[in-house]
C-alpha cells in the first residue's frame, strides 16, 4: 500500500469499547509519518528521465514565504514572499529551466519534497484526529486560546516538519483559534541528537547492526526465487552497470520501492511502466524490504535500543510524570512569553516523523509482526488512560486541576510525596526525577497507581495488540488485551531504554550482528 486509505470515523458502538466509560483519558501521543512525496534520489532515468525527476506536484512552491527581517537592527519580521523556479543541466551542460512532465515550468518538486497531496493529506489526518479527540470524545477543546498544552515536535527534514504543519491546521484552522492565539512552539532536535528516527548518520554502533542486518537480508534473498521474478520483471529497466535486482544492488531494493510508492501516489505523468506495479512482485518487495529495515527489532535488543529506545524512554516518561507528578510539562514547549497559559500540564503531542519511527515504535514492542512497510501519512496514537467514574463527560475536564496551576506552589506529586517534598511550579519545568528512573525504584504505591493506568496504542486508527500486556492477565485491562497497564508497558520499554544513548552508540563496535546484550537471541523485550 502506498497512500493510506483511511477508515471511517469510530461508530457510537465503537466508540463506546475503544473508549470505555470506566477509563478517563489523561494523555495522547502520537506520531505521523509524512504525507506524499517524491522520491529521495534519481532512479530509473533510462525509463523516462522527465516523468522521474522533474515532479510537478508541488505548487505549493510557487507561494513560498520565509520569514526576513524588516529592519536594520533585526528588531521586527515580515513575511518574505518568492516563488521557485527549478533549473537543471541542459545537452551542453548550460543551465536550463526544468520542465515538468506536462511541460509546467512551477511547481516543480525536489527529490524528497512533500508533494500537494502529502499537504492534503496530513491536513486531512489532522482534521480527523479533531473529530476523534474534539468532536467526539470532548478531551481537547474546540476554540484554543493558545497552545500551552500541546508538545509539537518534527524531525529536521522539511517534509516532517510541514507534514505537521498540516495536520495542527487541520486540528485547529483559524477558526478555531482566537485572534490571540500566539504561534505554537516546534521543538525540534539537532540532526546528532535526533531520536525522533533511528539515527544511523549520528549512532555508530547502529549503523553496523543495519549494515549487518541489511547484508543478512541481501544473502537470504539475492538468490531466492521471489527475487528471480523481480528480476523477470524489473532487470530490463535496471541500469547497465547494475543490470541485477538485489537486496544490495544499485538501486537498492528499497530504493526501488521507494520509488514505486512514490510514483504510485502521484499523478500518471509520473509513472514508472505497468510491470512495477505488479501485485504479487510488489507483496514480495514489501516483505523483503521489511526484513531488512526492522527484523533486527524483533531479534536484537541492541538495535531495539539504539534504534528508537531514547524516543520510547521519553514516551514512557512523559505518561509517568502524568500519572505521578499530575502532569507532563515541558519547559521546551512552554512559550516562555508571560503567557497565563504556560505552565499548563500537556494533554496532546504531535510529532512529525517517518515511516522508520513508525515501524521502530511498533516493532520493538512487538506489534508489527507481519507488518506491511507504512503508508504515507500513517500514524501511531499512544494513548495514556486512568480509572474514572462512569461519565465520559469528565473526559473534556481530565487534569483541569493541573491546567493553570497556582502561581507560587503545586500540590506535590505521588512520587514526590513519597521521596520527600514537593516543587513550586518553577520548579516543576525541570527535569522529573521520575526520568528514566527503573521500574524497580519506584516505591511500591507508585506501582500501583502506574496498575491503574493503562496504554493503549492504536496503528492506523486499529488498536495494537502487546504480547508482553495479553500474555499476563495481570498486565491488561480485563476483557480488552490491547490495554496494557503502565507499569508492565514500563517494564517492556525499560528493558530497551539506553542509560545515555550517546555513550552506547560507541559501544559493542565490531561485534558482529549480536552484541554482548542479544546471546539468547530472543525477544525479551516483549515480554
């Protein structure tokens, strides 16, 4: 699948056992892949080098606005308005407009731009989350005054960051926020600190695991006979230098999907010949592409922790400073402009990724097992709840005792309270001591309200099975194995949350395909 067909709204029924009015809503978490783009690099110019290069997908381009500074002393802003135009090297090497397919002079994309229909799309992903947590559940509110309890993030690609753009417009367009509404905070990450996807430019000893697991896939696979009927249909339009389709080859196997999805998305100008669409070469493409890229999450708790256990260590201490410390705050996506809002406990976050965060997420939990490789603009909702009074109305009101705190104290938290003392609100924006803290260290009436907490993560808009919470009773709401209880999820992710994930990016170095942490070879950490 290429681009995401998406269901249909939640029914009543639905909504009543996907949201049960025993459980109250306390937080939502979730992570969307980008919408359509184009491909990330060149393939296939001996197909048809205009249809494959030259995109003219994105008018968007054609109303850019930068923002420049309007004085000397750089004191004020204005919007900077251009439009782009492409070049490119002509038959002499002279400099050349670039032409799309129907000879379009504007709009024409780069390699990896967000298209107009990834635009439309991630709008239309945002719209839905609104009718789900606005419309129909109450948790969020319909008209915002500003943004002080949400926690939007993005990669430093452009297309993640737009992509979320896109879908904090389609939750919240203009008129559902005042005129005083301020511009929300993006935190974003610099490229050697991102964990926002699995790093390998920036963690050493994970590129070796996905070198490793990638030539492990390529010596299973080269030889097979699914890949001899990808050669029967595909070898004729591969480059003479490379004349063979392999795991390994140029292009690579991925590379070679990434272009068909990306050609598929989009408009027939742009279309790679009918054989690339075959359906069964292209089920066999999929499920070589997904071995290559996430089995070491199923099989290594190395590359489960170096690949996205940073990420999965912030979510999870993101809902246990919910449910112990009366709420997540992050002084990161705080205004910081006197707003009356700051302060506020955060209730939803949005993070712009890709489809390796997505797979990692659900891979290293367990719950992509036989996974198809994500559409564009997929997402994965983490949803944080607690034991309430039957009456899904609360839903609207949940933590609005933590939503304008006092102004010189706070009511301490659990955790707190039990190691002694609490925080003044100032206080509170720093670093919890719940922070990676291990499960083990937790007091033991700290563990029993993380019990009373559950975790459910929907894939797609379809709840996500943890064998790790259905394998025990104990760790699940009983009669719905897709709520695990936050203290078995802690448990799952502790087992793969890095102490400092920098440090152990240098450690382990050619150790082969399983450090000293994988001799067992098993999923431990799904369990």
């Amino acid at each position: 699948m290429t681009s995401l067909q998406p269901r249909e709204p939640y029914s009543p029924e639905e909504l009543d056992r996907l949201y049960p009015k025993t459980l109250k809503l306390q937080l939502v978490q979730v992570f969307l892949r980008h919408g359509e783009r184009t491909p990330v690099s060149s393939r296939f110019q001996n197909v048809n080098f205009l249809a494959l290069f030259d995109w003219p997908y994105c008018g968007v381009a054609r109303r850019m606005v930068q923002m420049a500074a309007s004085n000397q002393e750089l004191s004020s802003w204005n919007g900077f308005q251009w439009r782009r135009k492409m070049e490119s090297f002509g038959s002499n090497d002279q400099s050349i407009v670039a032409v799309g397919a129907g000879d379009e002079i504007e709009g024409i994309c780069q390699h990896g731009e967000l298209t107009d229909k990834g635009r439309e799309t991630t709008y239309a992903l945002g719209r839905r989350l609104r009718h789900l947590y606005v419309d129909q559940l109450g948790f969020m509110p319909a008209i915002k005054n500003d943004a002080e309890d949400m926690y939007l993030r993005a990669t430093p690609i452009p297309r993640a960051l737009e992509s979320l753009q896109q879908a904090f417009w389609g939750m919240y367009p203009a008129n559902a926020r005042t005129l005083e509404f301020p511009p929300p905070v993006i935190v974003a990450r610099s490229v050697s600190d991102e964990t926002l996807f699995p790093n390998e430019g920036n963690c050493r000893r994970f590129r070796q695991l996905a070198r490793l697991f990638a030539d492990r896939a390529a010596t299973r696979w080269n030889d097979s006979e699914q890949m001899a009927y990808l050669n029967k249909l595909w070898s004729k339009h591969m480059p003479e230098a490379s004349p063979k389709v392999a795991v390994d080859a140029h292009p690579r196997l991925s590379g070679i999907m990434d272009t068909i999805n990306a050609s598929d998305a989009h408009g027939p100008a742009t279309k790679l010949p009918s054989e690339f669409y075959d359906k069964k070469g292209r089920a066999v493409l999929d499920r070589i592409a997904v071995e290559e890229w996430f089995a070491g999450y199923n099989e290594s708790n190395e590359y489960r922790k170096l690949g996205i256990g940073a990420l999965m260590g912030d979510v999870v201490d993101r809902m246990v400073s919910t449910a112990v410390d009366g709420g997540w705050r992050s002084e990161t996506s705080a205004s910081g402009s006197g707003n009356p809002g700051a302060g506020k406990s955060i209730k939803f976050a949005m993070s712009g990724c890709h489809d390796t965060t997505l797979a990692a997420i659900l891979s290293s939990l367990g719950g992509f097992q036989d996974g198809s490789w994500p559409p564009f603009t997929s997402s994965v909702a983490i949803e944080l709840f607690s034991q309430a009074p039957n009456n899904r109305a609360d839903a609207g009101s949940m933590l609005e005792e933590f939503a304008n705190p006092p102004v010189t104290a706070k009511k301490p938290g659990m955790f707190s309270s039990l190691l002694g003392g609490g925080k003044s609100v100032s206080q509170q924006l720093a670093p919890s001591e719940t922070a990676r803290a291990p499960l083990e260290s937790f007091p033991e009436e700290t563990r029993e309200s993380l019990r009373k907490h559950y975790v459910r993560i929907r894939y797609n808009d379809r709840p996500v099975t943890i064998p790790g919470c259905a394998a025990n009773a104990g760790n699940h709401l009983p009669g719905d194995e897709t709520f695990c209880t936050l203290d078995a999820f802690k448990e799952i992710v502790d087992k793969f949350t890095p102490k400092s994930w920098q440090a152990e990016c240098m450690q382990n170095l050619g150790q082969g395909l399983f450090g000293p942490d994988d001799k067992e070879r098993i999923t431990a950490g799904f369990r």
